[in-house]
C-alpha cells in the first residue's frame, strides 16, 4: 500500500483544516473476509466515512468535505514533476500546513455518537453505512480468526529495511513464497459487555430497515443481521435459497449453517476476497 499526498480538507460544519491521509495504490493482497461483510486488507485503506473536528467537536462525512489544497508529495518517485511542491491554498505555510490536526477514523463509540449528532439529517443510504461501519467495529472484537495467527506488520516491516512490509523486496518475497511470514498469535476473541450488547443490537435493528434502501444490499445482508441478533429462524427465512449456487454461496452457506446451530457470532468467509455483488 503506497501513501499518496495528504489532501487538506475543511471541516463541513466550520471550515476548520485537517490533513487528510490518501492512498496511490492498494490491493486485497491477504484480504480476509467476513460474514458481516467486513473485508480485513492489510494493503487496502479501511474505509473511514466520518471524523470529529478538531475545532467545533462536530463530526463530519469526509465525502461532504471540500479539498482545498494538497501537501507536496514525500514520495517524489510517485509523482509528477509538477506536484512535488503540492498545491497549498492561498495564505497557508507549509509550516502552518503541517501541524495541522490529522483525520482520524473514530472507534466505534464515535460512529454510536455520531448516529445520535446526524439524527435524521442524513439520507437513509449514508445512515445505513454508518450503521454497517458501526456494526463492523463493534465486531471486531468477537472475531475469532481461524488460523489463530495474524501478521506482525511490524516485524515485516522491519525485516524489509524499514519501509511498508506491502512494497519492495520483502512483499515481491512473500509473494513468490519466498520467505517465512513473520506471525503474532491474533488475540482471541471477546464478547460485548452488557452495555455494549445493548448498542449493537440498536444498532443492527435500525440497520435492517435501511438495507433494502436502493442500492438495496445483498440478501445475505439482511440475513447475517438477523442471525447477529440471535433472530435465527428469521435468519433462515430471509436467506434466497438460489443464492446457495454461484458467487455468493460460501457466504451464504456458513451463515445458514451458523443458524441452525444457533451461533450469533460473526463467521470467517474466506481469506482471497470478498463474494460478488456487494460493497458494505
Ligand atoms: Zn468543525
């Protein structure tokens, strides 16, 4: 995953500047796979929908933010000769540009605030993402990911001369299979607390009104809902049967098979990609 230049955007409530982090290239190289439709790609930017202003406390969709300007690119290699300098707006240092505060995606206790500070103010479409986001990072505590081991990014990193473990010698290593993977043991897997419980299944109850919204999501969408909020027989039911062939099928397999032993827990899918036809 290669850094692209920072964009500078204003906060959409008070104009207030942030560096925001871009990417110039990423893959679903390692990608695992969820049946809550969470894609894990180390080599892929999570998708950050919102931040909090530094300035006026407000969180903001980062989509809505205007960019008015761009940090001169530390990778000159990447860019064109013209874009080295960046292009910073009028009356902005660069030194004033770079202690700017830097976005930073909220845990899940700020996408739960955020829902109450957007309200009703926001299309059924944008709730329904934050929603998924929400649902998303309050899982990721209760994965359980099967191989029991996950990669010491840090130790890659290292080990390929300090730079990124996804560029040069070390990733065209590991991807020839030339190299043992450096691996941490994943940290097992933890059940909400009471009070956690209480805002995911908020949480997934007014997610599924939303899901159908257009572009409506997948079926197995709904489904998994369903299934997280131990609704398993409606789980079953809500699972389209001509779904169990094709490109969707092992998703919608595990997450029928979860329901019938009666599991609310989220289900690793695959590692390699997620189904067709879905985009949460
Ligand atoms: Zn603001």
């Amino acid at each position: 995953m290669l850094p692209g230049p920072d964009e500078i955007i204003e906060c959409s409530h008070c104009r207030a500047r942030h560096r925001l982090s871009t990417w110039a290239s990423g893959n679903t190289f390692g990608a695992v796979f969820w049946s809550d439709g969470y894609l894990a790609a180390p080599m892929l930017a999570d998708r950050q929908l919102i931040t909090k202003c530094s300035d006026c406390s407000k969180y903001f969709f980062l989509r809505d933010a205007t960019v008015v300007g761009e940090m001169p690119s530390n990778f000159g290699f990447l860019a064109d000769d013209e874009d080295d300098d960046g292009s910073l707006p009028q009356g902005l240092t660069l030194e004033a540009a770079e202690i700017l505060p830097q976005v930073e995606e909220p845990g899940w206790e700020g996408y739960a605030e955020a829902l109450s500070q957007f309200g009703t103010g926001v299309t059924d479409v944008s709730l329904r993402s934050l929603r998924l986001r929400l649902w998303h990072l309050m899982n990721h505590q209760r994965r359980e990911h099967p191989p029991k081991y996950k990669i010491d990014h840090e130790a890659e990193t290292k080990a390929n001369g300090g730079k990124d473990y996804s560029v040069g010698d070390w990733a065209d290593k590991v991807r020839s299979g030339n190299v043992k993977r450096r691996l941490i043991p994943a940290p097992p897997p933890r059940p909400l607390s009471v009070g956690q419980q209480q805002i995911f299944e908020k949480n997934l109850s007014e997610l599924l009104p939303l899901i159908g919204a257009t572009p409506a999501l997948p079926s197995w969408v709904r489904a998994e809902a369903l299934r997280e909020l131990a609704r398993f027989d409606e789980a079953v039911a809500a699972l389209d049967p001509r779904t169990l062939t094709g490109p969707e099928a092992q998703v919608v397999e595990l997450i029928l098979k979860a329901a019938q032993r009666r599991d609310a827990r989220p289900v690793y899918v695959s590692a390699g990609g997620r189904p067709q036809g879905h985009d949460a």
